[in-house]
C-alpha cells in the first residue's frame, strides 16, 4: 500500500494528465469490486478465510504488475486496476475476521490496532522508497508498481505458512442480512463517503491545487504512518477501554476540523495553508485506523462467529454502495462550484 496508493493519483496525472471529473469517473470501476465483493466472497464460501486471503494477495500482484509493465495502455491499465482492485477488496473482510480470531476475548481493537501499527510501519517503508525513488532519483512508475506486486506475492507465501486456524476451514454463510446489525450497516454507508472524499480529494488537493510532487505525498504518508505505528495500538485499545460510541464520536469531530483545512487553507497565507493542509493530510490518514471499530462493534454483536466473514463483506458492499458515486458527484461538484463544497458535503 505504501508503494502504491502512494504513487497512483500521481501516476495518473503524470502519465493521461487527468483532470479532477476524470479522476472522478475513474474511481467507479475501481470501487465496483468493492461493491461486489459480498458476491464474491459468498461465491468462495467453500474457501476457509486464509485460503481467500492468499488469493487476494495473488490478485493484487497481478493487477500491480500489470500496471507497472503496461500501464502506459489505457485500456490495459482499467483492466489490471480492477483485478487489483477486487484482491483488495476481497481481502479486507477475511484479513479482519483472520485477526480477529487470534485475539483474547474483549481484545479485539488491541489486536487490530497492534496489526494496523505493523501494517504501516510497512508503510513507512514503502513510502520512503517512493520518496527516494522519484524525489531523489526520478524513477520511473514500473519498479514501484512491481515492487508493490513482488510484496503481494510475498504476502502470499508467508500464509501459505500459516496453520488452519482453529473455528475456520468449514463451509461459510453464503450471505447474511440481519436487522439487528442496522447500525453496523449504517456505520458502514458513513464510512464509505468519509473514506473516498479523503482518498480521491484530499490527495488531489495537495496535487492540483498546492501543485505537490509524489515525493511530498510520499513524503506526508511517512510521517502519517510513523504516527499510525503508535497511535495504532494506542487506539485499538482506547475502543476496547472505552467502547466504540466514544471513539467513534471523537473521530468525527476531528474530520470536521480536517474537512475545514482541506476546503479553506488556501485563504490564508501561504506558509501557513502549507501547513495546515499538511496536517489535515496527516490527520487524515492516521484517523483510519478508528475504522476497526467498526469491526469489534460487529464482533460484539454477531449473533454466531460464522456471521462475521460473510456481514464484514456485506459492510463493504454497503460502504461501496455510497462510495463508488461520491468521486463522481464530487468530481462535478470540483469542477462546478470550486473544490471547498467538496468537503463542506463532508463536513
């Protein structure tokens, strides 16, 4: 992820000089697998979560590689972006259910926030060496994007290593709607139009607006992941201490703030728009982390174990609905109105 989500809107500009409603429009194809993804993963209901997990990771090094080798064809670029896209996507429901099966009972947000802390110390890595790569030594895109696959593949071989975990391996609830998980629904539809305001907007301020290099969002990510490999941890177990209402209501209080620099630092004057936007990038980043509270919500709830693979996936699905339509609206709104309505709507 440090390799590659670091340098793909940069990616985009640099190699079809997209606008703001292209890069926009973009993002539906890109986030379509995410709203497949209960599909998928009911299809694959006779896989055991770890066996879904490596084939996600089989997936990205795939669409990865075919990026960086052909990414320069449009037509070959959408194609791999998606099948890079539904690894990830797959992967994010049975990596948290996989993690959550490892933990101590009432454990569970220390146990993903000790893995989140990990996942960005890897971050951190990733990130430095695009900043190196391309701020220093003017790489090219392709040993970033194949750096990212050859990641994957080792992801992929580490847990081909790992034992069967104990409860998982038998056949999985195709696909579960339950009414009493509303509120994780409901949690889910929020998250999907924070996550890809942030994700499609917030960069592409920093790149056409403030007319940042890769280096700098590179840059940026690395000090939100030496952040994140802290506080991760740290907040994992905030949610188990403290419950995931109070946690959830103090993030959305900081995202405000972060809405507000995004939409408004470049009135003021320019050493200190720098830094807010900065900050609010940072902010940003290191405030994912809350998400797993989402998770141990639903944990505590789940009627029965087997509900919590197949309800995560449909969370995603649910989130995706809301997101794959945000980068659009948003795209147009950008282009209308002025890029600070983007994120006064997020607000």
């Amino acid at each position: 992820m440090g390799l590659s989500e670091t340098s793909f809107n940069n990616f985009l500009s640099d190699t079809y000089q997209m606008g703001a409603d292209e890069r926009g429009r973009l993002e539906f194809p890109r986030e379509l697998p995410g709203f497949l993804v209960a599909v998928f993963a009911g299809a694959l209901f006779f896989f055991s979560e770890l066996h879904i997990a490596i084939l996600s990771m089989i997936l990205m090094a795939v669409g990865l590689a075919g990026i960086g080798l052909y990414g320069q064809d449009y037509t070959v670029m959408m194609v791999a972006m998606i099948v890079w896209s539904i690894g990830m996507h797959l992967a994010m429901p049975v990596i948290k259910t996989i993690s959550l099966s490892l933990a101590q009972e009432g454990r569970g947000g220390t146990m993903l926030g000790r893995l989140g802390g990990i996942r960005t110390g890897a971050a951190i890595i990733g990130s430095g060496l695009v900043w190196l790569g391309l701020g220093e030594t003017q790489w090219a895109y392709m040993p970033i994007f194949i750096g990212a696959a050859l990641a994957c593949v080792f992801s992929a071989g580490s847990m081909m290593l790992m034992k069967p975990i104990k409860g998982q391996g038998g056949k999985r609830p195709k696909f579960i709607f339950r009414k009493k998980y509303w509120l994780f629904y409901l949690l889910n539809i929020l998250y999907g139009a924070r996550k890809q305001v942030f994700i499609t907007f917030g960069p592409w301020v920093l790149v056409k607006v403030f007319g940042e290099p890769v280096s700098t969002i590179a840059e940026l990510t690395v000090v939100a992941s030496v952040f994140g490999m802290f506080l991760s941890p740290q907040i994992g177990y905030l949610i188990d201490r403290l419950g995931e209402r109070m946690v959830l209501m103090i993030d959305a209080a900081l995202l405000m703030g972060v809405c507000l620099g995004y939409g408004y630092a470049e009135h003021l004057p320019l050493s200190y728009a720098i830094g807010i936007i900065y900050i609010s990038f940072v902010l940003d980043q290191v405030l994912f982390v809350v998400g797993i509270a989402r998770t141990t919500y639903l944990n505590k709830i789940a009627i029965k174990k087997d509900d919590i693979t197949a309800s995560l996936s449909l969370g995603v699905t649910v989130d995706h609905a809301i997101s794959m339509s945000i980068p659009t609206v948003g795209g147009i709104v950008w282009i209308l109105y002025g890029y600070q309505y983007v994120f006064i709507g997020a607000a």
